[in-house]
C-alpha cells in the first residue's frame, strides 16, 4: 500500500540515515509499533 502519510520501516530508514549504526532489531519493532498505532488511528476517523 503507498500512502503519503503511512511509511514503511524501509522507507522510514531512507529517510533517516542517522540510524543506519543503531541495531536495526532493537529499534524497527517500536518505530512500526508506533506507525501502525497512528495508522489506525487515521482509519478509525474515517471511517
């Protein structure tokens, strides 16, 4: 799915080189955690 506003993990990396030496396992789970929460969220409005 692309969206303007919904990024992927992938797509969150790109845009933020600065975590390319931070361990990827620790901190993908909380970023996506976080994105699916406000994705959700935007969907429950709509709806």
């Amino acid at each position: 799915m692309r969206s303007k506003y919904y990024t992927s993990w992938e797509e969150y990396k790109e845009k933020h080189p600065e975590l390319a030496d931070k361990p990827e396992e620790v901190i993908a789970p909380k970023i996506q955690k976080y994105e699916d929460m406000v994705f959700n969220f935007v969907l429950d409005l709509v709806m």
